[in-house]
C-alpha cells in the first residue's frame, strides 16, 4: 500500500498544535525520542490505544510504556511509588529509562494488559517534550514498526514500515540511542532488571546507590521474546573480525550474499547504528549478516541483547 504519511519536523507552532489536534482526536502518529522512533497514541482513549495494536500487529497482552512530559505528571499514573523509584526519576528523566511502578485509577486496562502495574518513562527529545506538553496529557508509544520487526531511528525508517497506516510522522532527526530504554520494575525490592538499556544496572549503582538485580523467575516482563528486533536477512553473531570473515568465506561459498558488520570500536556509535545498519542490509538483498558482538560493558550488554534476539528470530 502506497504511504500517506506526511512528514513534519515539529519546529512550527502549528505542526505541534496539528499533531496534538490529531492525538486528541484519537488518530496515532509517529513521533521522535532518544531511544527509538514512537507510535504515540493519547493515554486516556481505549480505541486510539487499540489502533496502536491494530498497526503494530502486537497482541494486546503485550503491555504499553506511558511516554509523560516530565516527572510532575508522574503522581497521575502512579501511587504508592518507592523512594527508590523517586531517585531513579530525579537521577535520569528525561532519559531512556522505563520504570514499572503501581498504575493510578487513571491508566486505562488497555495499556497495562490488565496488569495492577504500569510502565512510564519520560523521554528526552525537545520536539516530544514539546508536544506532550502542549497535550497536557500522556501518550502509549511503543515503537512505530510492525510487531517482531527491527525498531525505527529515523522518521524514514517510520514512514518505510508504517506509512499506509497512519498520516503524520514528526521528525526529530535520527535518534541519538539508537536501542530502546532500559526497563526497572520498582514494585520488587530489590528492584529488578527486565530489558537492558543505554542506562546500566552499574551505572545506577555508581550514581544513586541503588542495586538492581536481574529478573528471576517467571519472565517478569511480558512482551519479552527469545526472538525479536529481526531483520528479513538472517544474523549471525561472532566474537572478531577475524572469526567474522571466517564465517563470511564459508557463507560466500554456499552462494549467499554476505555483509560483516563490526562497529565494537564505539558503543555508542554501534547502539546508533544498529539497527539502519540492519535495514540497509535487507534493502540491499543482504542474505547473511554477520555481526561482530559488543563487549560486555556499558550499552555493550544491551546491544548484545538485541543481538541475541535477532539471530535467534531466524531459527525455527
Ligand atoms: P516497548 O515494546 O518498547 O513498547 O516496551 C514495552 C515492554 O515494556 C513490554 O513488552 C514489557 O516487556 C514492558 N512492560 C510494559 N508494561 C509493563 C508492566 N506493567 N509490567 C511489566 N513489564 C511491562
Ligand atoms: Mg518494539
């Protein structure tokens, strides 16, 4: 289906007040953060929040992230929230940091799954802060492409995936993650690990003090797959260059089309990249790719994450 999306860059008042006008009237957009491009519908309407599972394909059991303007919005969403979950807002919002917290009256069972604990974050892109200011009010924004598939860093990638199915994409350049934010569930003491991120359980131990354990037990995080973030090319993950070509010979020599990817020397450039290094591939009929792993430090763990849920959507 051709794209009827139109793209706007969010630096006109009347685009902002067009988008607001748009999400008030129960319609969802596309808009930027840091971590990964959004599809933003408004918090407090049930069918804009179904349209988002309906485009996405998602099942509705997989819950959605609340995206507010800042951190005073927070006691509308939330009660009964530790000090530790206070700490960890002062400390990173705006940031890409999602935190699992006890839902108020107000948050609509369509966002939770049904769940008594909800997600939040408050993201950290002037163009976003903008308009959820002007809205006064919270969107749901998981990322705007289709359930299972590769996330979005720019508005092109947005507009490639979703552009038949909804009318406004903001465009707030690429996204300066480039992964998705780190999520914390705060209703366990101590609090738990449930996706890794830009932000780190070491980081928050060094900054706030406070000790995050890995989720145990039961995946504590629904939505939570063995296999996700996948391009159509398959990936394949090695620990060097040199063991990277290695694996390219053999593929080359079965008659694939292969790239080798290794971005390990900066992370953070690695995280950024990630993902438009994986549409490329696929745009470019790329049948194999072959990904040099981070080290297991800093953003290096998340992007491992990613990459281990990649290679592993292509086995049966
Ligand atoms: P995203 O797919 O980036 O929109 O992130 C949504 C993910 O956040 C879900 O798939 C869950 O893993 C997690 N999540 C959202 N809400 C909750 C919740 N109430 N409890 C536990 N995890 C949640
Ligand atoms: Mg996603």
């Amino acid at each position: 289906m051709p794209s009827k999306a139109r793209i706007l860059d969010g630096n006109s008042e009347s685009e902002i007040d067009e988008c607001v006008e748009m999400l008030r009237a129960g319609s969802v957009i596309g808009i930027p953060t840091e971590t990964v491009y959004g599809l933003a519908a408004i918090a407090t309407n049930s069918s804009a929040i179904n349209l988002v599972f309906t485009i996405k394909e998602r099942p509705t059991s997989h819950p959605l992230i609340l995206h507010i303007a800042d951190v005073s919005m927070l006691d509308d969403w939330a009660t009964n929230i530790s000090s530790e979950a206070r700490a960890l807002c002062k400390k990173f919002w705006p940031g890409p940091l999602t935190l699992i917290l006890h839902k108020s009256d107000k948050v609509l069972t369509e966002v939770t799954g049904g769940r008594d604990t909800v997600a939040i974050r408050c993201p950290n892109h002037s163009v976003t802060t903008k308009l959820l200011k002007k809205l006064n009010d919270a969107v749901v924004a998981p990322s705007a492409n289709k359930f299972g598939k590769v996330s979005p860093t720019t508005a092109k990638h947005v507009v490639n995936d979703l552009g038949s199915d909804i009318s406004i994409v903001l465009d707030g350049g690429d996204c300066s993650i480039g992964l998705e934010s780190t999520i914390i569930d705060c209703t366990t003491t101590p609090p738990q690990l449930l996706r890794t991120g830009a932000i780190t359980a070491e980081q928050i131990l060094r900054e706030c003090n406070i000790t995050v354990v890995s989720a145990s037990g039961e995946s504590r995080a629904p939505g939570m797959l063995e296999k996700h973030y996948a391009p159509v090319c398959r990936v394949v993950l090695v620990s060097s260059s040199q063991e990277g070509l290695i694996e390219a010979q053999r593929y080359v020599a079965d008659g694939f089309k292969v790239r080798l990817l290794d971005l390990t020397e900066d992370l953070d450039m690695f995280a950024r990249l990630l993902y438009s290094s994986l549409r490329t591939a696929d745009k470019d009929g790329i049948n194999v790719a072959i990904v040099v792993r981070a080290p297991m430090k800093g953003i290096g763990f998340a992007i491992n994450e990613r990459l281990e849920k990649a290679a592993n959507s292509f086995l049966k």
